[in-house]
C-alpha cells in the first residue's frame, strides 16, 4: 500500500498549477465540462510516457545528452507559444453546441497529451519522485513503481477533472460577458506564452 507521504505529495504536485492545469481549466471555461474531461484524460496520458521512461529508467538519457534534452524542451517551447499564440487570435464567441464539443473531443484530448510529452521536466521529476516512496522490504522496485504511477495517474485524473468542473460552473457568467472571455483568452494566452519562456528558459 502506498505510504501517506506519497499521496500527499502526490497531492501537492498535482494541484500546483501547471500546463496542463491550466489548460484544462481554460477548455472547461470555454467549452464546458465535457470538453475539460476530455482536456484532463489528455493531459493524463501525457504522463504515462514520462512515468514509463522513469519507471525503464530511459529518462537519464535526457539527464546525460543535453542535445536530446534541448531537442525536446524546445519542441514543447514552440508547441506552447502556437497555443499562446492560437488564443490570442482567437476572438471568437463560446459555442455551446454539444455536438461541436463532442466532435472537437479529440483534438483536445491530443493537444493535452502533446502539452505534457513535450514537457522533458517530468521525465527528470518522475525518475527523482518515484523511488523516494520504493520500500526495500516489499518485494521488488518494479511494480511498486507501478502501483505508485498508477496511483498518481488516477489523482491527476480526478483533480483535474475537478478542475475543469469548477471551470465550467462559472463559465455561464463568461459566456454571457464578451468582455470577460476576450481578457481570459488574452490571459491564458500570456500564460502558456509565459510557461514556454519558462521551459525554454530551464536548465538541465
């Protein structure tokens, strides 16, 4: 059984506002839960290639080769400024179709996922995360390791569909003020603009 220390840390690190937290919430604002659903099951299986990584221990090949590190960091730079960049443009009103909502579902779903694998900060964090919570004494390492990422897949699952819940409880306001929707999509534009100055920013 996983540790207390592990589900709130797990905890801690899912709730902290990140590319995918704000992605989610800014799909549920703007579309509605069902689409921040589909957001969250994105950014979820994003992780699953950095845990894997971890887990295979091919994360410390972006540890060791700075070339493959800076290949992938810049990627997800470019990808977040084109979101960035894609909202700010974007000045359209909400549409409240269903219909729209479900047929857009996977292109949400690939943009989260494209959000979090283009991220090489989470292979780095899951190969320094997950064996602080190994147990020596319970067997071997490997499929503690997956019960642990299991775990904390599911927690980010929920929180963030949370997230985009709360998201959408408001968005009739934002719907009905054109002025608010135009200074939230300049924001989170701002936002994802400031996240890929960040990542390009980060050090190794």
């Amino acid at each position: 059984m996983p540790s207390t220390e592990f589900l709130l840390t797990s905890l801690v690190v899912v709730l902290m506002p990140g590319t995918g937290v704000i992605y989610t919430v800014s799909t549920g604002l703007f579309r509605g839960w069902r689409a921040s659903t589909a957001a969250a099951l994105g950014c979820t299986a994003g992780i699953v290639p950095h845990l894997l990584a971890s887990i295979l221990g091919l994360s410390a090949i972006l540890h060791v080769s700075a070339l493959a590190f800076q290949v992938v960091k810049m990627a997800g730079v470019a990808y977040l400024l084109y979101l960035a960049w894609s909202m700010w443009r974007d000045t359209g009103v909400l549409r409240l179709d269903a219909r729209g909502t479900r047929s857009g579902a996977g292109r949400i779903i690939t943009r989260g996922f494209l959000i979090n694998i283009l991220n090489p900060k989470l292979s780095i964090f899951f190969l320094a995360f997950l064996p602080l919570f190994v147990s020596p004494d319970a067997g071997g390492p490997l499929p503690q390791m997956f019960l642990l990422s299991g775990i904390f897949m599911v927690m980010t699952l929920v929180i963030f569909v949370l997230y985009g819940i709360c998201a959408d409880m408001v968005r009739t306001y934002v719907v009905n003020s054109p002025k608010t929707l135009h200074r939230l999509q300049r924001s989170f534009a701002l936002l994802f603009a400031a996240l890929g100055i960040k990542l390009a920013l980060a050090e190794q």
